[in-house]
C-alpha cells in the first residue's frame, strides 16, 4: 500500500506555495477514481476546499466554478432551472477536476462524446507555479493534454462548462432485454439515435445465453409525458435517500453462486419490465449512488474494476472471449456494463469508437489471475484500458495497448511535469 502525505489547501496561494515547498503531488478530488491515480508519490493535494460556483449564464447555460466542486451539487443546484450536466459518468459524487482529469464519458458518448466537448476553458497551475487558461483557442495544447491527462499536466483550478437545456428532471426509459450477445450489441447498434443508451450484462451467463442483456435507452421526459403529479412540476425531483448496506458485509455472501442466481434473476426481472417506464434521473444516471457504501459489498479487501474498449470490427469476437473467459472463471460480478461510445477525441483520452466492457471483480488471487487473462484478450483485439479505472495494470500491458504513452511521456518531460506531478498510477506505468 502507498503511504502519501495529504494536505488540503484553502486558498489558491496557499495551494502555490504547496507546490514550491515538495518535490512532487498530485491533485484529488472526491476520491473516485478505483486506482491509484489520485495518490501523490509522495504528496495529495486534496482539493476539497475549492468547491465554490462562480458564475451562471442563465441564457447560454455557461458555468464557471472551481475544480471541487461536485457534479451532484451541480445537478442539485441546475436541474430545478432546467439544466443538466452535457455529460455525466456512472456518479454523481465526483468533482468537475476529477471528471476533466479523467475526461469522462456517460450513456451518451455515442453522440455527445466526453467531458471535453462540454469544456470552454480551465485553468490549469503548471508546474512553474503559473495559472493558465486552457481552451480550444488558447493553449491548446495543454488544454488537449489536460482533459484526459490524469492529473499528471498541472492542478486544475477551475473550469467553464457547458449545460444543456432540460424539460424535466425525468428520463423516458425503454428496457430492451437482449438473449444473448449479438441481440444486445444489435440493439444498441439500432438505438444510435437514443440520447442515451447503456446495457448491463449478465456476465456468467454461459453457452446460447452468453452475454444476455437488459439494453436501456433513456430520453428526457417531457411533461406531457409524465403523471400528472409529475407534470404539475416537471423540475421536481424525486428526492433518492442513500440506503446503508449493512456493515460490515458479509463476504462469504459474495461468491460465483449467489452472484450468478442475482444475475438471473435481475435479468429476467427487467424481462418483466421491458418496455417505457418513467425513471428519475439519479434511478436511471447514478443507480450504485442510492446505495451507500456500496464497494463495500466485495468485503474488507475490496473490488478492482476491469474496463477496456475495442475497436468496431474486433468488439464481437473480443467481448465473446472476455465474456467466455469471465464465465469459465466464475468470478463474474453485480456491476458489468456494455456501452457503445462514439469517436474518440484528446490525445490521450480512453474513448475510441468501439464498445466498452466494465466488470468489477473483488480483490484476490484468482480475480487477478482472470484480469491478466483478461488483459491478454483485450491486447489481441486491439482495445485498450480506463486508467481512473486502472489498479494494477503493468506498465508493459499499457504501452501494448496505447501507442499514444510515449507522446504523453515526452510531452510531461519536455514541460517539466514529470517531477512535479506524479502520482503512485503514473509511477507504476512509468509515465
């Protein structure tokens, strides 16, 4: 385990004289990402001090706000106006540095693409001690680093992002069931024109029902399409209350069988409701959000996550053998989720047009034997990984999958970033 000292400035002068006085840190936000990337080698910076609104165009739906703050406080504070996030990840509960740092993706990256394409500008603390205002027309080309760079380009500061207009705090769902694999990916192939789409997938279904699916497509309700209590004030919320799984959990709970009679079971529970429902945006966005703790259900050592993307024409042959191979193992989990993303943007950004596979395995030898299998499958069809999701990913296995790290490298090192922003994730894949 990684000791790091953790200091948490409340001015941005402070935060400048933080970086003068140690070698090297890292910025982190809420926590979130599953690996190591927002542990400093050897100082955090934790950013939750810097978690102020600054200003809100109520015409344009521009807002500036500094790097701490939450997404769900966004969401808290816009959605009653009739604004909403252009993209979000599977929670609420991460910072807008965190979300720029990992340009993360949502249900709609097929069409909206990531956290970038919401971006105006960011301003970004160099390792030279300099702010600098990063956009599409000025600095380009640290902006292009930064949304997607980990952390590792500089501390975001604060940040103008773009919100859409809303007609309701409602999603219009549609639940597909999907038999089998194919079925599932023809399904979202099909819904290219959804807002959002998204599936999860019963990842220890075997033979003709491998990889069957609930696909789930989402639009924003109008109120003429809501109940009439909901239509009487389409901006209202349901207020979701966090339910406490009981700690700690038992973890002999947590094996191939129950997780494989769950499975079952959820899947033929979303047969049962296949078709329109009307979902809050927390139900349908962040589901694990409404369950506290919920990590905590692998047991004391925790859960890694798997994530990968790979390319078009290799995903049908490539997410058959990762199914078969997660399968075959048993070591399947509650959490794994197929999504359809669109092209890729950034230079060193995780999406490309493909699919994308996330499973959650808890921690053990056999899980981490499967993920090295696992990784194996993804290099010879031309995927590659998540790093906010990565925990134990070889240095070697990342350079097989990305031809773009050694431009990443080079760029840290021509910018004097290499000493100065490093975290226990960049140390472990050299970058």
């Amino acid at each position: 385990m990684k000791e790091t000292t953790l200091l948490a400035p409340w001015s941005e002068h402070q935060l400048i004289d933080l970086l003068a006085s140690n070698p090297s840190v890292i910025a982190r936000g809420n926590g979130r990402a599953y690996g190591d990337s927002a542990i400093g080698a050897p100082t955090t910076v934790h950013m939750r001090h810097f978690n102020k609104m600054l200003a809100f165009d109520a015409n344009t739906g521009l807002l500036e706000a500094e790097s701490g703050v939450l997404l769900g406080d966004i969401i808290a504070a816009f959605l009653p106006r009739g604004w909403f996030p252009l993209v979000v990840p599977g929670t609420k509960f991460v910072t807008l540095g965190g979300a720029i740092a990992a340009d993360v993706h949502g249900k709609n990256h097929h069409r909206d693409g990531s956290f970038r394409n919401c971006l105006v500008w960011i301003d970004v603390l160099g390792a030279d001690g300099v702010v600098r205002r990063c956009s599409p027309e000025q600095n380009r080309e640290m902006f292009d680093w930064t949304a997607g760079g980990m952390g590792l380009t500089g501390i975001i500061l604060r940040a103008a992002i773009r919100l859409r207009r809303v007609p309701s705090a409602w999603i219009r769902q549609q639940t597909l069931p999907a038999v089998d694999l194919g079925d599932a990916m023809q399904a979202l192939e099909r819904s290219a024109d959804a807002s959002y789409s998204v599936a999860w997938i019963d990842c220890l279904a075997r033979g003709a029902q491998l990889g069957r699916s609930l696909v789930m497509l989402g639009e924003h309700a109008t109120p003429e399409e809501l109940p009439p209590q909901q239509a009487a004030q389409p901006l209202t919320a349901r207020r979701v209350r966090g339910r406490p799984l009981p700690q700690p959990f038992p973890s002999f709970l947590l094996n191939r069988y129950s997780v494989r009679a769950f499975n079952a079971a959820y899947y033929w529970a979303g047969q049962r409701r296949a078709g329109f429902q009307i979902a809050d945006c927390d139900s349908y966005f962040f589901p694990l959000d409404a369950l506290l703790g919920w990590n905590r259900i692998y047991g004391r050592k925790g859960f890694m996550q798997f994530q990968c993307v790979l390319p078009p024409d290799q995903a049908t042959n490539g997410l058959r053998a990762l199914l078969e191979e997660t399968s075959s193992a048993g070591q399947g989990s509650f959490l794994a989720v197929l999504k359809r993303l669109g092209p890729g943007a950034g230079p060193f950004s995780f999406p490309m047009e493909g699919y994308t596979l996330a499973l959650d395995f808890p921690v053990s030898r056999r899980s981490l034997a499967l993920m090295e299998r696992l990784d194996r499958i993804t290099l010879a069809h031309g995927g590659r990984f998540y790093l906010a999701k990565d925990s134990r990913m070889p240095a070697d296995v990342l350079r097989q999958s990305d031809s773009r790290v050694e431009a990443f490298k080079e760029m840290r090192q021509a910018g004097g970033l290499s000493g100065r922003f490093r975290s226990a994730q960049s140390q472990r894949l050299s970058l």
